[in-house]
C-alpha cells in the first residue's frame, strides 16, 4: 500500500518471545479439513440470553440461530468477572484476556482467579488476531459493523492501541491493514474536519483508499450494485441506525444482511478463503438505555446476518460459522415487580403486546420530536405509548430525560426488568456451526484459538512474527534509535547506523531507509504499532536491513 503524500514530505523533510496466558482448548468437532477454509464471526454485541427469548417471543418463530447453538461462553476479562467491550473483542480476536479499554494489547493487570501472570515488560505488547493471520495465508478478509467501524469491537479483529477511544490511530491502522471490504459507519474518522471523531493527524485516509483502488460507496444501492473486489463502505459520519428505524429515519443505509450478503460473495472469489467479522454493534446501545425495542430490533437483524452466513456455509461445506455475544448487559428480564406473584400466569401477551406497538426504538422516537417538544404525544405513540394518562403526559413534559422516562414507561408495560445501564457477567450462548464446530462451555478466548487453528496457523507464533519490539530489535543490529514525538499525533521510530537512517511511521505498513542520502520506501503486509512505551514491527520489517 501507498503512503499519503502527507507522509512522503514529513518523512523526507523529516530525513522477545510472548509470555502467554494460558488457554483451555476448546471441544471441536472432528471433521476432515479442507482446503480453502472460510471463517465467518458474527458479534451481537451486548446482548444476553434473556434477551435472545423475548426476541424469539416477539418474532413468533424460531431464530436462526437456534439451529445452530451448541454450547455456551465465558466472557470475564483479566480483571473483572465483567468486561468492558475491548478486552473481549481482544480475547475473542487474539485469544488473550485483557483490561478495560485495550484493544489487541496484553493487559497490565491480571486478577482473575485461574489466570496466569505475564512479565512486566509485556504489558500492553500487541498481540496478532485472527483477521492478521487469514491475512499472512493469503485469504481475502472483512470486516463489518453497525457502529462505527473504529468502535471497540471490530477494533479487536483490526487494531492494537492502548485505549478504544484513539479513533485516529484505529483508523489508520485499519486502513493500512489493507482489509478487503470493510462496511459500516465511522466515515468522518477517516478524515481531517470538524466533526467530533474527524482526524487530528492531518491525514485524508480517503485519499489512501482511493490510491489504493477501493471502491468507496455511501449507500445502500451503491454498496449493492459494486464489482470491485475492494469496497470501503461508510454509510453514516458515527453509526448506522437501528434496523427497526432504518426505512423512516436512514432508508439508504443497508441492512446488516445485506452487507453481509454482499461481503461474502466478494470475499469468496479469493482462491485462498476468506475471514470476515461482523457486528450487530446496536444492541448493546439499546441495553445500556433500557431500550427494550432497541434490543430485540437489531437481535433480530443481527439473526438475518446469521442465516446469511449459515446459508452460505451450508452450500460451501468448509466454512466455520461462530455467532456470540461479547458480553451480557442491562440484565434484562421478562418479569418484573409487576409480576412477582403472578408470574406463572402472565401470558405471553402480556410481554410481547405492548412491544408490538412500538414503530420506532427510543432513538428513532426521540429524533421525531420537535423542538419545543410540541408533539410529545405523537412521538410517544412512536414508542408503544398510544393511551398516555394525564399523569404520564405530565411526567414526561416535565422530564429533563425524557428518553429515560419513556423505555421505563414501555418496560413497566411490558412486564420487563433491568437490573442495571452497564455491563453484566454471565454466561452467554454459542453458536457455531461447520466442520469444525465448537461445543460446550468455553473461554472467549478458545474461540479465537479454534478459527485460527481452523485456517491453519498459531496465533502465539504469529504474534513473534509480526509484534517484535523495535528498540531491542535495533539495538541488536548495532543501530542507535529513538521515537520522535516532536509531532505528538504522527509518532515516528528513527534508527541510525554509521550513514544508514531507517525512518518507521507509526500506524503504517511502510519502512523509510535512507542511505548516502538516497531514500527508499519499503511497503509491508503488516503494520507498525507504537503503544506509548515501543514501536513494534514485523520480522519482515528487520529483512530489509540486509
């Protein structure tokens, strides 16, 4: 891949072995293997097992992907019994535990009981996930998201940083990951601007996309009607909407099936397989605020990516399919004080008929109402709550969230409990389905060992190949290094030797070696990843020196 001409001027101008946690193996399934193998992983982020019910209640027919579960998922972190959304993209992407807030790095605090310790000098070491490694045998790969695609999430399965919030170093490293289709939202952390997320660096990350011959589509029609064999697709400037509000609020976003349908049939013209991501990013936001629509609206769209896959899988014969939840959230319930002596009772209408008058989530409730608040009714009525009381009218007019007030309004109707906004601990469902399907009850992060063993390679070994510390590397070499912070949001590791000066950019896939004041650019199929203390590059990075 290219660099930017920022870089071409700024540069110029400018001129250990892993100590792993250890891993329980996961039940596979036997099968004969064959070659090419795929490998599609579907995160419904935030969501439970209570919650997967009343979707299948709502929906009055099996789901998808009640075909296919087999067992079940632990999801604590290194440091919790509850995890935070990047340590367990990071378990479920590279097969490691981690803390709060990292995305692909090793923790710095391990108190989980049955863990094993790390050295000190590997807290916050990248380590290789998956997608780098269908990447290293030459399999095409995706990566899709109804978040922005920089969320903590797809940032497990495509970026190393110390914290999910460094929108602009995930996006960097994404883009120079040179991923083959990558669909969702996020399209303003692609560029400089005045947007919230817009870039800081300076640098137009659609520029390098187009160097690199992406097909870059905003729509859903565009998406759809692409032949290219590399599509970028930012649909929205942070994340998409929810499925339920999509035809009145966003009508040209695509649905999460199609996006997976369409990555698919891109993908599987590689010769070599592929391996594709996908998150159903939304129900986690609907949790988080109680929105019970919310939930089942984008459970049930992420169940329609599933059938896409699972369809696909059962005609391919050699494709591993594993849908789960990250982590639970919100405990929600069907029950609640309304029902505590009662319960045995209740019909299922009691739960499902008030659901069913909701046209909108609170979200897309919320973005109809006018400023001065003078169609509260309507907008309530958008939400299920078509017969407001008089004290129920009051109560919202007066609220100063009225939001709050409203999922609490629909919930109570419902006879549906939450015990909490944040983050649950429980066990959730698997499932999986292919000729290596994974059964029982296991870690998050046998679920990143069992896809990597699937297409064939280790993820440890691949860490050592492609996260080696520049300084000690360097340093070996005879070389005298430094990292150059002098521009804080374009870190660059420099290394000099006799009239030798080797330049690497932070975030990139390229080496800058000049001698006798003749410089050379060298372009990788790995990246370069600084994480506040070293850089860290691939073995095939040190070749060069040669």
């Amino acid at each position: 891949m290219k660099y930017s001409k920022k870089w071409s001027s700024l540069l110029f101008a400018s001129a250990i072995a892993l100590s792993s946690i250890s891993i329980a193996q996961p039940q596979v399934q036997a099968a004969q293997v064959k070659k090419p193998t795929n490998v599609i992983m579907l995160v419904m982020d935030g969501s439970s097992n209570n919650a997967v019910t009343l979707s299948r209640w709502y929906k009055g027919e099996n789901l998808a992907m009640d075909e296919i579960l087999s067992g079940a998922v632990r999801t604590y972190s290194a440091e919790s019994a509850i995890t935070d959304s990047a340590p367990a993209a990071t378990a479920l992407a590279t097969g490691h535990k981690s803390n709060a807030k990292f995305i692909g790095v090793l923790p710095a605090v391990i108190n989980s009981p049955g863990l094993a310790q790390i050295a000190k000098e590997d807290a916050y070491r990248p380590v290789a996930n998956v997608l780098e490694g269908a990447k290293q045998q030459g399999k095409a790969t995706g990566l899709i998201a109804t978040s922005e695609i920089q969320h903590a999430t797809p940032a497990g399965f495509s970026a190393h940083v110390k914290h999910r919030s460094q929108y602009d170093d995930i996006s960097e490293q994404q883009v120079y990951q040179n991923i083959d289709v990558v669909l969702g939202g996020g399209f303003d952390s692609l560029a400089p601007g005045t947007a919230i997320n817009a870039r800081q660096d300076g640098e137009n990350l659609v520029d390098v996309l187009k160097e690199e011959n992406y097909d870059i589509v905003k729509t859903r029609d565009e998406l759809l009607n692409s032949k290219k064999s590399k599509i970028w697709g930012g649909f929205a400037p942070s994340a998409l909407a929810y499925d339920l509000d999509r035809a009145a609020t966003r009508a040209s976003e695509p649905t999460l099936a199609e996006m997976t349908h369409k990555a698919i049939d891109t993908l599987k013209k590689n010769e070599n397989g592929f391996f594709l991501f996908i998150e159903g990013s939304k129900v986690d936001w609907a949790a988080h605020a109680n929105d019970t629509i919310g939930i089942i609206s984008d459970i049930l769209s992420f169940d329609s990516a599933v059938k896409e896959a699972v369809d696909f899988a059962k005609e391919d014969g050699n494709t591993m399919v594993i849908a789960v939840t990250d982590h639970g959230n919100s405990g929600i319930t069907m029950g609640n004080a309304n029902t505590t002596s009662t319960y045995s009772t209740t019909p299922v209408s009691a739960f499902i008929a008030p659901l069913k008058k909701a046209k909108m989530t609170i979200e897309g409730a919320l973005s109809q109402l006018n400023e001065d608040k003078s169609n509260i009714v309507e907008v309530a009525a958008l939400y299920g709550l078509d017969d407001l009381s008089k004290d129920e009218l009051a109560t919202l007019t007066s609220a100063k969230d009225m939001g709050k007030v409203m999922v609490k309004m629909l919930a109570n109707r419902a006879n549906i409990g939450y015990t909490t906004g944040g983050h649950t601990g429980e066990d959730v469902y698997l499932y999986s389905f292919g000729p290596s399907k994974i059964t029982g009850l296991v870690e998050n992060t046998d679920l990143a060992q069992a896809m990597a063993n699937f297409m064939g390679f280790d993820l440890n070994k691949l860490t050592d190949d492609l996260y080696i510390p520049a300084t000690k590397a360097f340093t070996e070499k005879g070389y005298a290094s430094k990292i150059d912070l002098t521009d804080k949001e374009n870190p660059t590791f420099i290394a000099q030797k006799n009239d030798v000066t080797v330049t690497i950019p932070v975030n990139k896939n390229i080496l800058i070696y000049e001698k006798d004041k003749t410089a050379k650019t060298y372009t990788f199929d790995t990246i370069n990843v600084y994480n506040g203390t070293d850089f860290y590059m691939s073995k095939k990075v040190l070749k060069v020196l040669k």
